[in-house]
C-alpha cells in the first residue's frame, strides 16, 4: 500500500513538473442562494392586526419646570427606543399634566421585525481546502453558530474574504418588548432634583402613584418604584381624584376629555390664554405678554378654571413693577393692567387673574 501511495504521488509530482508548477486557483466555497429576508418572513404592512400603545405615568403633582423637561425627553427617547426595538408604528404623541406624563403610540405592529444577521467566521482559505472542501474552521464555526454547513456562505468583508454565518433572529411580540420597554424609558428620565419615597429606592421628580400601560385592550405587564401596571387612571384632584378605567388605548382621550383633563399642555395653554383676555376685557384691562408665566401656569393645572381678582386700593400705592414681580414670582397671577383716568397713556393694576384645577362642570371659555 505504501509504495502505491508512493508511485501516485512521484507521477503527480512528475505531471506537475512537465506543466510548468502552475498555480491553482483555490475554487470559491460555494456560496448556496439563499432567499432574502423580505422573502422568507412575511410582512404585514396593513393596519390590520396593529393596536395603539397607551402608557401613563401618574404622579403627585410635578413642578412646571420638570413636567416641561419630561415632555421634551420623551418625545426625543420614545421613537428612538422603538426603532432600536424594531417595532413599527404609525405615528405618536406626548402631552402631560402636572400629575400625569402621557406616551400614546398608534398602530404598533403585533410583533418586531424579524432582523437577518450575518456573523463573521474564519478567512475562506482557512475555511476550505485546495479542492473547495470545508476544513475543520468551517465544520466547528457552523456548529458554534447553529447554521448547517451547507448553508455558510463567503463574502468579501473589508478587502478580505471570509466565511459567513446568515441568521434569522424572529421578532418577538409587541406585548413582551413594551414590558420590557416601559420600566427602561421611565427610568431614562432625568431632573435636577429627584426624591425618593419607599424602599424601592427608585428616584423620581415626585412619586409615582399609578401606572397605565395598555396595548390595544390588554394590560402591558411590568412593574416599576413598587407600582404595578394596570387599566386605572384618576380623576382630577379637586374632585377627590376618583378612579377611572380604561378598557382600551384608544379611549384614553376621549374619556380624559369626559372627565374634565386637558392631557394636551398647547391646548391647556390656549384655554388660559382666551381666558384671560376675555376676563381682563370685562374690566377695561388686559394680560400684559408673558409667555413664560404663560407656560409655568399651564403646567401647573389640569383643566385651566380662571378667576378674577381685585386690590384693596391702599396696596395699589406701590410700584406696578413690584406688584407684577410680586404677582408672578409668588401666586402665578397674570396681572390685570388698564389705563389711568388722566389720558396720558401709562397703566395702572386693576386686578390679577389666578388659575386652578377646575372640573367638566367648570367654565373654561376655550
């Protein structure tokens, strides 16, 4: 048998020799078609089988200041996180009160996109021999990433070749990743000042008092700073914040309307706004522009009830610079200014407008 194996390989030596020593192209590993990812897993791109996401993170009251950054976190971090989820949606919204912080997302897809991924190997020359045959880098890699070997394929990564393990990683269900996804986009939330309130030890601007989180009909399970998830908000705090349920995501504004919560701080800001005027009208005055007291006010109440004022006339005696500073750094009153009776076009305070929580039974002239 040796001197077989002998004489074979003397020939072979032999023939190389008359041709020259020529070089052998290594043969390409053979790279098998593989349908794309759009073909192996279906889409659905219709709204059919998307629910809307509804979460509400309600608090004790939140200085005007932190509910105004938390606004402007989430509207940057919510479609972020859920790209970063592969969940697809159509569209959201963020409003907030000072005792709630509202994330709504229309139609979320059922389920993640499923993601193809494509795991480096060893080089190509590594991996097959001289005959295009895997070597025992090929076998051990496509067993360490659980692809059969048939199904490795080479591709030129950085001016090199190397061998490459395609993999299908399956989405999972929408109700899984949010449960996940909502304790990590509260806790993502920053201020200045932070407290802490039980022996979770989790720190918030002020403490967290509930949590909704429902997707379409059915409740997102998790739990955060020692509250449990569910389907019940409250009412408005004048009226002993009673219970309200929510049986679907898509209700939630609708039913925060029928209770009398202004969610939306634009539209809370536009009520306060008309308010004013008209009340300030009534007396011969107006609302000197003020948009920062403008804002501060619609951040510290859920349904904008305005009520009008007046001096005791002895108290009008100082400065009107001293009265607004004292007015709009101390209650948050938008001062009432009119014309004094001698024509010569300067102002004098006639009065001041406050705001409160009001109620559905409340006049909100908007």
């Amino acid at each position: 048998m040796r001197e077989l194996a002998r004489g074979v390989a003397e020939a072979y030596l032999k023939q190389r020799e008359e041709m020259g020593y020529p070089w052998r192209e290594r043969p390409s590993a053979p790279v098998p078609k593989r349908p794309s990812i759009q073909e192996r897993v279906r889409h659905d791109t219709t709204i059919q089988g998307h629910l809307d996401a509804l979460l509400e993170i309600g608090t004790e009251e939140l200085p005007a200041r932190d509910l105004s950054l938390a606004i402007e976190q989430l509207r940057e971090a919510v479609p972020r996180m859920l790209e970063e989820a592969r969940l697809e949606h159509g569209g959201g919204r963020i409003a907030g009160t000072p005792r709630r912080l509202v994330v709504y997302v229309e139609g979320l897809a059922p389920k993640q996109r499923d993601v193809e991924k494509a795991v480096k190997g060893p080089p190509a020359q590594v991996a097959y021999d001289a005959e295009g045959k895997p070597t025992r880098a090929a076998i051990g890699f496509a067993k360490s990433q659980g692809v059969a070997l048939e199904d490795l394929e080479v591709r030129e990564i950085e001016g090199g070749k190397y061998v490459v393990a395609v993999k299908v990683e399956e989405g999972r269900p929408a109700m899984e990743v949010l449960a996940e996804l909502w304790p990590q986009l509260i806790a993502s939330l920053r201020f200045p000042l932070t407290m802490r309130w039980n022996e979770t030890g989790v720190a918030f601007s002020r403490p967290i008092r509930w949590l909704v989180a429902l997707l379409g009909d059915a409740v997102v399970p998790f739990e955060y700073a020692g509250v449990r998830s569910g389907r019940t908000t409250r009412g408005l705090r004048p009226q002993g914040s009673p219970e309200i349920v929510v049986g679907r995501a898509e209700d939630y504004f609708a039913l925060m309307e029928e209770n009398g919560i202004v969610v939306d701080v634009e539209k809370r800001r536009e009520m306060i706004r008309r308010q004013a005027e008209r009340l300030a009208a009534e007396v011969g005055g107006r609302i000197p522009d003020d948009p920062a007291l403008l804002e501060e006010v619609a951040n510290l109440v859920e349904h904008p009830t305005a009520l009008r004022g007046s001096f005791d006339p002895e108290y009008l005696k100082l400065p009107k610079e001293v009265l607004i500073t004292v007015m709009k750094k101390h209650q948050r009153y938008f001062p009432v200014v009119g014309k004094l009776g001698n024509g010569n076009g300067h102002r004098r305070i006639v009065g001041f407008l406050r705001h409160r929580s009001g109620d559905r039974h409340a006049d909100d002239t908007g």
